[in-house]
C-alpha cells in the first residue's frame, strides 16, 4: 500500500494513506502484515516532515505516526521513531513552470476551469437563472471577472450537466459586437475553413435583412439542437456601433432567439455596467433583462483567498505563514482587483523557491499596486531608448485625467496609435499590436481590422444638449458652435454647408461672430465666491504679478502685500495690516458657503468701485491668495505628489507634480488643447508638447533639496498664452 519511497509527496498523500491503512487495520486488526504496513508508514510519514512547514500541518502529520505508534505498542511491538523530521527546504518539491497555476491577466476560459475557484455561489446562481429564464444579463464593473465567469465557471458546469432533456447542444461563443455587430457573428457561425471570407460576407448580408433570419440559420445548423449564444462586452454595440437601425435588428434578432418555444436557444449578454442605462434604447430588451440580471461584484476576503490557495494546492505550491492573508489585505478595497491580484500572484510564481512563497518574495514583486508599478517600470527599463520614447506617447494616449487627478484608461483606434508612432523622431519604426483601445470608451478591446466610427455619436449627442439646454454653455460647446457657423458662412455657395447636431435642414441664426475672445487664463478666477465682483484689469494685474512672485523666497504676507502695492501706492502700513487679517482669517474664496458669501454681498452695496480702500486691499488679496495658492507646488520626501487644476476659456487645465525615487522630478499635465510643458531647470530644461488635448508628461534630475523650478505650461489654441506654476522641492525638515 505505502509506496517504496523516502516520503510521502505531499501531506494529502499522508492522509491518504492513513485512512487506508485504518480500513485495513479495521478488518484484519493486528496481523504480522499490518502491523508491518504500519511501521512503514510511520518510516515514511517521520520522513515527510522534511516537505511540510506549516505548523498547523505538521501538528496534523504528527498525531497520525502517534496513534499508529500508540498502536504497535498495544500490539506488544517496538514503534519505529516517529517524531517528524525537521523541514528541510532544499528537500521540497519544484514544480515546472508550465504548472503555474495563475493564468495572468487574461480572462479564464472552459479549459481553465479546474483553475477557477472563489466563485462557486455566482456560478450557482448564474445555472438556477438558466434553468427558467432563456435570457441572462451579466453586469458588473471593469475588472470584476465578468467574463471569467461566465467561461471559466458558468459555460462548463452548463456543458457538464447539460441542458434539461438534451444529449447535445451548440456552444456559440466567443463574440463582441463590434462596430459591425452583424459581422462579427457571421464569423462566429461560419464553419472554420480557410475560404470562408465568401460565405461571412453572405450571411452577413442575410442577417440584417430581418430579426428572423438569426434564428433561421441556427435551426439549419443545429438541426433542433439548444444552443448558448454569448456576447461579451455588449457595451460596443452601444459606443462602436453607429448604425442605429443595425443595432435594432441585433437586439430583434436576440430577442426572437429566445422567443423561439423549440429548440431552446439561450443568449448570455455580458455588460459593463456604466453602460446598463442605456439599455433603455432598447425597450423590449430593457423589459426583459430586469428579472435575469446577475449582478458580478469584486471578491471578498474569503473569495480572494479561495482564489490564491485553491489552485495553490493544485500543484503543491505553498505560501509562508501569513502571506495570503496580507495580500488579501492589500488588494481587498482596490477598484480592480482581480487584475492586480494575477500581476501578483505571476510575480510570486517567478520568485518561488521551489515550491514555496515567502515574505520576502512578497517584498520583493511590492505589496499591493506597488507591485504592478515596479512590473510596469521592470517592462519598460528593458526597451530601447527609441521604444521608451513611443511607449511613453503611446501610453499617455491611452488613458487621461478623471476626477481627482487619477488616470482613466481610454480607448484608441489602431489609426491614431499608429499616427502617435509616426509623430515620434526615432529610428527605428513601430510595430504596432492588433489589439488597441478606442479613445471614447474605456477597457473594451476592439480588433486592428474593426471599422471605427470617424466620430461618436454620444458625444454629439452630449453637444447638442449642452448647447440647447445650458443658459452658460461650456467653452468646448461655445467654439463647436462658432466653427461650425464660421464653416457655414465661409462655405462655397456650390457646396452643402454643414448642418448643426440637432438640424435636419439649413436654418439661419443671428448670430453676431465680432465678439472679443476673453482672456484665457481669467476664467479660474472668474469662478471664484467672492462678496462683489472685481474688475477684469484688476484680475489680469493680479495674476500678472503674482506669476512674477513665484520666482521670490518670501513669506506669505510680503508676498500678498507686493501681489497689491500696485493698486494701491503709499499705504503700506494699511496693506500690511489687511495682509495679516486676510492670512489669520484664512478665508476661503473657492469652497466658501453660499452663506457666508450672501452676508458678505451685504457689505458691497455699491460692488467693487463703491468699495472702501480697505475693502478692496481685503478682496484683491483675497484673490492673490487663491492664485498663489493654486499656482505652487510643494513637494518633499513626506509628500511626493500634489496636484493642482486651473480652469481655463478652453477647459480644465490639470496638473500633478511627483518625486520619483527621491531624485527624479515628474510633472503630469492634462492640457485642455494643444500645448506644451516646460519645466525650468537652467541648461537642463525638461520639454514636451503635443498637437491636440490630452496628457503630457516631463521629467527632470532633481538634484537638491529647498529648490524651486518654473513650470510654465502654454496651449497654442490660446495664441500661445502661457501660465507660470512654481514647484518646490524642500527636504524632509523643512
């Protein structure tokens, strides 16, 4: 029974082997050839403690050899030693690395399923929706494993039970709509043969002929088998697909398959659920998915451990005491989880001393989503300078500012990744991927070969209505429409002018063009709550002025003072008293109470002009505050990131200034148009510009402590103004 070797292979083994050897001794009690096969396993099971070091598992390990030595002594015979060995790591098995039981970042799929663990009460409830409904809505958030589910979980219990009263069924997956969603289910019903691109083409025409036709060629293939239809990333036919006619026949079409009383034909949409209210474009569709939706949420703590240790023990690899649990810890509460959790975990594999993880591995691929900083600076140190330089334009393509300064993955099409390529001076040429991301949209990859739309239809939509419905349009509305008007009035007479969003024929406005394009930069201080407005003169000198300050090592109340003296000569006694009162004050002019801003109306009957003097020095320097504030930076090693926002005539402007590894300056801006950063440094100034809105970043040497460095950030649609940041750099005691 026991096998001739040193020591069982694993504690699974020795359990084993013990509940054998316990109907054995049951049966034939204290025979010579069991009480023999009893001090072989306690040989073998003593040897086993060289492989084991979880303690909880040798305490195990070790009251299995004690109750068969407390045997051999009722039986009147001499045990064999049978304290366990002590563990020896050089001794513990290695497993190959094509046994890694982690797959990375890709979704699981039907041949990964014994891999797939932590989900067991979402796959339940997933096959008792299955069991009555024809239709399941599978929704969630990014990086939630939605599509993991669904495939790696869902789809194979389904296989292995099969349907009620079927012996066989058809499995049509895997499928995204695409901008041509008619297409893309062409090739997914075309048999697999080399000389299909015919026969895609056909019944791509058929398809979208009529809602019927769906269910039609599913019935020849079939011959009366059921069927699973899944459409991942349902949310294309929404953003890609600009056909509006086109998505209706795809929604009918679905909508016909599960109305069909035989065979029985199931569709599984999977969605984002950013994207789960604008079902109610489609309202048949919306009515049918409110009692079969299942809602897919980030794992908890027990499913995260499940989903590290499960397969762990597939292939024997163990975890030190106590590092499962940290990292569950340290992923619990991100946003996506479940991706960061693979980057971690294919770290750790590639760490493994043989078949064990440590703390000090954990350490080493970086606690939480410092490990995927560290993965991604690893990945990009190992390209060539040339590459650095595209993948650094490419990268900051793909994602932008969202709110609180965080970046935001983007979509691209393949055209402008190549284009961003091309605009890069290097010397060797990009070999672009098949897989990219579209601009619009985030997280959904769409093909090399798709049709992107030229334009997006939401966000005309969203134009149109900010047009006609704000009484303030926002500046990007407000220059869509003059271009658009300036496009007509310039167009030739020959030609077709341009129709606005919302028109359907040529409509004339009385619309005066001679306006004067407002101060770009004014705008931030436009939005500020103060009591009374001031004069634009006055705010233009001010911002002047206080950009110039940003170069000067003073305290904050010559600086408020030096901000004003202009306005007002030869009272610098009164100015530097109203310096002190407005820094104690310390009153807020951005996030001030609607409140607080009324009574504080009720002191400026007559505005600014009717204002006293120190009125006036009170609220000019109230302003200089808001704008010395928002114009610097300080950073030091106790903190290494601040970022700013300055609200500009073409959009928000946004800034982040970071110390990476303790001598490197980094500064991220999201320019709201075309523009550059410069960062001041003498001969080694940092640079960088692009032709449209999006993020820039540039980088310094930082070499000491308690500097200062100029930022000056200029946007070309603004005739090139430019707007001066300082970002200072102080030691840890300062």
């Amino acid at each position: 029974m026991v096998a001739e070797k040193k020591c069982f292979p694993s504690l699974l083994s020795l359990r084993v082997t013990h509940s054998e050897l316990l109907k054995q001794h049951q049966v034939r009690g204290d025979e010579p050839e069991t009480l023999k096969l009893i001090e072989s396993f306690i040989t073998k099971g003593k040897a086993t403690g060289a492989i084991i070091d979880n303690e909880e598992e040798r305490w195990l390990a070790q009251g299995f050899l004690d109750y068969w030595s407390a045997i051999l002594y009722r039986a009147g015979h001499e045990p064999p030693e049978a304290t366990l060995s002590n563990f020896e790591p050089q001794l513990a098995p290695s497993p190959d690395d094509s046994q890694c039981p982690y797959i990375g970042l890709k979704p699981y799929r039907e041949a990964e399923n014994a891999l797939f663990c932590g989900r067991k009460s979402l796959v339940r409830q997933l096959l008792q929706t299955s069991d009555r409904e024809r239709l399941l809505l599978v929704t969630g958030s990014s990086g939630v494993g939605k599509t993991s589910v669904v495939f790696g979980g869902f789809l194979p219990k389904l296989r292995a039970r099969t349907l009620p009263n079927r012996h066989s069924w058809l499995d049509y997956s895997w499928m995204a709509p695409g901008s041509r969603p008619f297409e893309a289910l062409a090739r997914l019903l075309c048999p697999k043969r080399v000389d299909k691109e015919p026969l895609v083409s056909r019944l791509t025409q058929y398809l979208q002929q009529d809602p019927s036709h769906l269910r039609q060629v599913l019935d020849r293939i079939g011959q009366g088998k059921p069927a699973v239809l899944v459409i991942d990333q349902f949310e294309e036919l929404l953003t890609l697909c600009d056909d509006i006619t086109t998505r209706q026949i795809f929604v009918d079409s679905l909508l016909q398959l599960i109305q069909t009383p035989e065979p029985q034909y199931t569709v599984i949409i999977i969605l984002q659920s950013e994207y789960e209210s604008r079902l109610v474009e489609f309202p048949k569709l919306a009515s049918a998915c409110k009692s079969v939706r299942i809602p897919v949420m980030s794992p908890g703590a027990l499913e995260l451990h499940t989903m590290i240790t499960k397969p762990a023990d597939l292939v024997g690899l163990k975890f030190e005491a106590g590092v499962v649990d940290a990292l569950v810890q340290d992923i619990l509460r991100e946003p996506e989880c479940l991706p960061l959790l693979q980057v971690i975990l294919a770290g750790l594999w590639e760490k493994r001393d043989r078949n064990r993880i440590t703390w000090q591995h954990y350490r080493e691929v970086g606690r939480g989503r410092h490990a995927l900083v560290q993965q991604a600076e690893k990945c990009f140190a190992e390209l060539s300078l040339d590459e650095q330089v595209i993948a650094r334009q490419i990268m900051l393509g793909l994602v932008q500012l969202g709110n609180g300064m965080n970046l935001v993955k983007r979509r691209i099409p393949c055209r402008l990744l190549a284009e961003i390529a091309m605009d890069v001076q290097v010397t060797r040429p990009l070999q672009t991927g098949s897989r990219v991301q579209n601009i619009e949209h985030p997280d959904i990859v769409t093909t090399a070969t798709s049709n992107e739309p030229e334009g997006n239809p939401e966000i005309a939509q969203q134009l149109m209505d900010a047009l006609l419905t704000s009484s303030e349009p926002p500046p990007v509305v407000q220059q869509r429409f003059k271009g658009l008007l300036h496009e007509r009035i310039t167009t030739d007479s020959e030609r077709q002018p341009p129709l606005f969003p919302w028109e359907t024929a040529l409509v004339e406005y009385p619309i005066d063009l001679s306006e004067t394009v407002p101060q770009p930069w004014l705008t931030q201080l436009r939005s500020l709550r103060l009591p009374t407005a001031l004069p634009e003169q006055i705010l233009s000198e001010l911002l002047e002025r206080c950009q110039e300050l940003l170069s000067e090592s003073l305290k904050p109340g010559v600086q408020l003072v030096k901000a004003v003296e202009s306005l007002f000569p030869a009272q610098a006694q009164a100015m530097n008293q109203v310096a002190g009162a407005v820094l104690a004050a310390n009153v807020p002019t951005r996030g001030a109470t609607t409140r607080i801003t009324d009574s504080l109306k009720a002191t400026f009957p007559k505005g600014y002009e009717g204002a006293s003097p120190q009125q006036q020095m009170a609220l000019t320097m109230l302003v200089a505050k808001d704008i010395l504030d928002n114009l610097t930076l300080t950073l030091s090693t106790d903190k290494p990131s601040v970022q700013r926002e300055w609200l500009t005539t073409q959009g928000k402007l946004r800034l982040k200034a970071m110390l990476v590894g303790g001598n490197r300056l980094r500064v991220l801006g999201q320019l709201p148009s075309e523009g550059s950063i410069r960062i001041h440094d003498g001969d080694q100034d940092g640079f960088a510009q692009r032709d449209s809105p999006g993020l820039l970043l540039v980088e310094l040497n930082h070499s000491q402590a308690n500097q200062s460095y100029p930022i000056e950030v200029t946007l070309t649609d603004l005739d090139k103004a430019s707007l001066i940041f300082s970002v200072s750099v102080l030691s840890s005691q300062s």
